[in-house]
C-alpha cells in the first residue's frame, strides 16, 4: 500500500516526503496545481494533482493509501487571507479526513501547529494540556488551526487512527514558497522596521519532519505532540539574526503604543508596517515545551544556532544581491519606524484627550 503526503511541495511536506523515501516507502505525492515542485526536485515518486477543497480529486490520490501525512494548509496571519486560510485548515482538513475514514486508511498523520493550544501566559510556556482561549484574540490564522484540529480529532472519535503533531514556528533551509521563514526573509531585507514585546519558540523544519515519522511508528492515536525548539523572546531573535547577517534589529515600540499605531495608520490609510492583527499576533508569547514529544516518541530538536545559521545562509545564497541592496537603503527603516513612532505618540494623544 502506498503511503500520501498532501502538500507535499510546502516546507513541511517536502522534507516529510524526502525523509519517507529514504525510509523506502512507496510514495505518492499530492500537489496542488500550478505549484512550484522545486522542492520535491528529484524525489522518485508518483505526483498526483490535489485540490483538498475536491472530494474527487481527494479521493483519486487517496485510492490504495495505508497510510497519509496531511501536511496541505495556509500559514498566513495577513488580513487578506483570513477566508483563504479557513476554507483550506478547515474545510481542506475535514474533507481530507473523511475521506481517509471513508477509504479505511491505517494510519494518518496531521500536521497542526502549536499555534492550536494558543499563547502562553507572559514569561511562561504551554503545552498540549493548556485549554485553548486565543479564540479571544481575532486572529483568523489561530482560529482556524484550532477549529482544523477539532475537525481531525472529530475523525479519529469515529475511528480514524489520527495522530496529530504540532509544530511550532518552522525555521531551516528549503522554504521555496517563502512562508513559515517569511520573518527571517523580511528581516534580511530591512522590512521589519518595528517590533514589540513579545515571544515565539523556533523549531527546525528536519526535525519536525522527523517527528512525523516518529509520530507515524509509535505516536498515540487522539494525541497531538508538540514540536518546539528554542523559545526566544523577539529582543533575543533579532539580535541572533543581526549577529549572523550583519543587518541591524529593527527599533522597539511597547505594545500598547505599536497596536495605537497601527491602528491609526490603517484608519488613515498611511501605510504602516504592521496591520493591527500581525501587531496583536506579534505581542503574545508563542512560547511551548515538548517534553511529551521527548517523552513519548523520543524526538528532539538540534541546538538553535545550528537552525538559525542554515535559514540565514539559505536565504544569503538566494537572494544575496537583492540583501545587499537592501542593506544600501536601509535608512527607510528609520523613516518608517519614525512614521510609527509619530502615529503611536498621536494615538496616545487621542486617548489622553477622550478620557474623563
């Protein structure tokens, strides 16, 4: 019997496939169409078209499958892809998983994201027994992986062997498609003028891979494991990622203030930075342990500085004249956190003079 992995052209998926063909595995990889396989280069396995929005189309690439890694989804907290990333987590998750019940599947592994528990509480970290509360909080991306794993955990209520691994901010090299290490791009290239207090966990993208197989041999069936490496604190990050590449970490604004100003910049049309909600999203503590992933199925993530210093050098070496360039304008930098700046002080202002 074959073994699928949806979105197997993604970050994840395509390190998950590659590590499934060495493992000898009888591969069969869903693509979505139109999307760039640069990543899969080379992998010796059978490609079928995937659309996890199309039953048919589902069903085509699940025929003969024993076991499937549904690593397909949207990882995007900007505003313009809040319906997007619901209909794909969502409704992409429970059509997948229907049908993976539907076709009497042995074993199927779902990729979540700890972004499912939600934030920890300031200076503390969660793990997979924390009630999740984030709904609160309005950001499109966090709900909608949280409501795509009740759907699996739905499935596996009715019978499906669902094992569920949960990521957390995925780093390394191979990120063709430019989204989990999206921050470290933008930093490389002078686009994160500001930032705010706040906290994410890091995790290198080998080892999540590797915890899926993990999870595939001996991971227990209803249970989701976290996949955390090393918490940072955003001073810590940038400063990491500054001593590597040579580019400056960007200007602090506290919380408060950088969300007054991103509101006001939105409401009078002035480009800012950050939207409201990447400010909101950026302030809370992405912070996690893994100590039952360590526990029960024996993974562990390599030290950070090696993940760090691999996403930098691979972003360097694609893009090295376009980072030079950027280095040479980089005083837009200041313009923009000024512009910032002044907005939050005018917030400031406005809810000075409304209060009694």
């Amino acid at each position: 019997m074959s073994v699928v992995v949806t979105g197997a052209t993604g970050f994840i998926g395509s390190h998950v496939a590659r590590l499934l063909a060495e493992r000898g595995d009888e591969l069969v990889l869903g693509v979505e169409r139109g999307s760039s396989d640069e990543a899969i280069a080379g992998l010796d396995a059978k490609r079928l078209t995937l659309d996890v929005l199309d039953r048919r189309s589902v069903r085509r690439v699940l025929r003969g499958a024993g076991r499937v890694f549904h690593c397909a989804g949207l990882t995007s907290v900007r505003p313009q892809d809040a319906e997007r990333v619901f209909e794909l987590n969502v409704g992409g998750t429970k059509l997948v998983m229907e049908e993976c019940l539907r076709a009497g599947v042995e074993r199927v592994v779902y990729t979540s994201s700890a972004a499912a528990v939600g934030p920890a509480p300031p200076g503390k970290t969660a793990d997979e027994t924390q009630l999740f509360t984030a709904g609160r909080l309005g950001i499109p991306y966090v709900n909608s992986v949280h409501e795509a794993e009740v759907e699996a955990m739905r499935a596996a209520a009715r019978g499906l062997p669902v094992v569920c691994v949960n990521p957390t901010i995925v780093f390394g090299p191979g990120d063709v498609h430019v989204t989990s290490t999206r921050l470290v791009r933008s930093f490389l290239l002078r686009r994160i003028p500001i930032y705010t207090d706040g906290a994410v966990n890091v995790v290198d993208v080998r080892d999540v891979a590797e915890g899926h197989l993990l999870a595939d041999e001996s991971g227990a069936v209803g249970e989701r494991y976290i996949l955390g490496g090393r918490n940072f604190t955003f001073d810590r990050l940038f400063a990491d990622l500054g001593r590597l590449s040579g580019v400056e970490p960007p200007v602090k604004l506290p919380s408060t203030p950088a969300r007054a100003a991103a509101r006001v910049l939105q409401a009078t049309g002035r480009a800012g930075p950050l939207s409201a909600n990447e400010v909101r999203a950026a302030s809370q503590w992405w912070t996690y342990r893994s100590t039952k992933a360590r526990r029960e199925l024996g993974w562990r993530a390599r030290p950070h500085e090696e993940t760090l210093e691999a996403t930098v050098a691979w972003h360097v070496e694609r893009e090295h004249e376009r980072i030079a360039r950027s280095r040479r304008s980089q005083q837009l930098q200041y313009r923009v956190a000024g512009a910032a700046l002044g907005a939050a002080e005018e917030a400031v202002g406005l809810l000075r003079r409304a209060l009694p």
